[in-house]
C-alpha cells in the first residue's frame, strides 16, 4: 500500500511470478561510477515456454522482447521515479528500451531490487521511435481510487521529463546500458 492507503503494484527484478520462464539466470550488481549510482540486474532467459512479442503503431513488424537466449538489463537508479530496461536479443543486440515509471523503488532483504509500478512505460525503439504505453491503466488507477491524483502527475511530469532527455540526448542510462550488459557478463 502506498503512504495515503492506495494500492501499488510492486514489481521484482528477478521476475518470480512470470510463469513463461522455464530457466533463468538472474544477477544484481550495486554499482557506483560516474554518471551512475544504483543497482544493475541482468535477467537472462535461458530457456522460455513460448517467445513474446509486441507490436507498436507505426510499426510494420511485431518485435520478439523474450525468447531462448535474450538478456533483460535493468538499471534502476538511486532516487529515480523511474527503471530502464534494456532488452537484448539471442546476439546481443538491442531489441528496445522500456523506461518504467515508478511511485518508489528499492531492493528487497535478498537482494532482489523492486519498484512500485505507476503504468506509464516509455517505449524506446534502436530507431529512436519513442511511444508511451500503459496511459489507460494509469487513468484506470486514478478512477478506480487505487492510487491518488498526486501519483498520477508525478507519473506523468517524469513520463516528461524523461522523453524531453531523450529528445535532447541527454538521457545517459540509455547509453550506459551496453556497457552494464559487458560489466555484467564478464563478472
């Protein structure tokens, strides 16, 4: 529950609870250098039920985000409203990045970091196509009392805030992803 009473979906790295996932590795790393200061996670799918995939508008193709082989990095740093995660296909290559809005986030009492999930997920293509997903269980949220107008703001103002850096190409995560992905397979 959140601090006025509101329920808030809270969100592990490690991914317990999806049920599509036969055999995993999972890693979390605290990291601190400059321009970074938090924890880093790679989620890496070794075998999976079935591949997912998702289609966006404007797009031609449905884009595979989980299969055998594909890696989920996710950097979640310190003080932020928000997580990154850098999806990674079988090669290596990067197949999107999903910056996950966020009410709070932290890391549990066995290391698994966790964020409480306020919908809004901005969508970012290798391409530099960007979409904003999840508005309608954001609005949902609001109207069905679970969480409260001030959330719903906060949700958006960082929605904001982080589409005008990366419009300006000044939102550093982005770039640091492929470095944590090597960081994370050479540990």
């Amino acid at each position: 529950m959140g601090e006025d009473g509101t329920e808030l979906i809270r969100k592990y790295a490690d991914r317990t609870e999806w049920g599509r996932i036969v055999e995993k590795r999972f890693t979390v790393v605290p990291k601190k250098t400059i321009g970074f200061s938090g924890t880093v996670t790679l989620f890496e799918m070794v075998k999976v039920k079935a591949p997912l995939y998702k289609q966006y508008e404007h797009e031609q193709e449905k884009l595979c985000i989980a299969a055998d082989g594909y890696k989920w990095l996710q950097q979640f740093p310190e003080l932020a409203n928000y997580m990154v995660t850098s999806m990674y296909d079988d090669h290596d290559r990067l197949v999107q990045w999903v910056v996950s809005i966020c009410k709070s986030q932290g890391v549990s009492t066995n290391n698994v970091p966790w964020y409480d999930d306020l919908y809004l997920n901005i969508v970012i293509l290798p391409t530099g196509q960007l979409y904003v997903t999840h508005q309608d269980r954001l609005e949902d949220a609001v109207r069905r009392g679970e969480l409260a107008q001030e959330d719903y703001d906060m949700a958006w103002a960082t929605a904001n805030l982080v589409k005008d850096e990366f419009r300006k190409g000044s939102f550093d995560l982005l770039l640091m992803s492929d470095k944590h992905l090597q960081d994370l397979l050479e540990e």
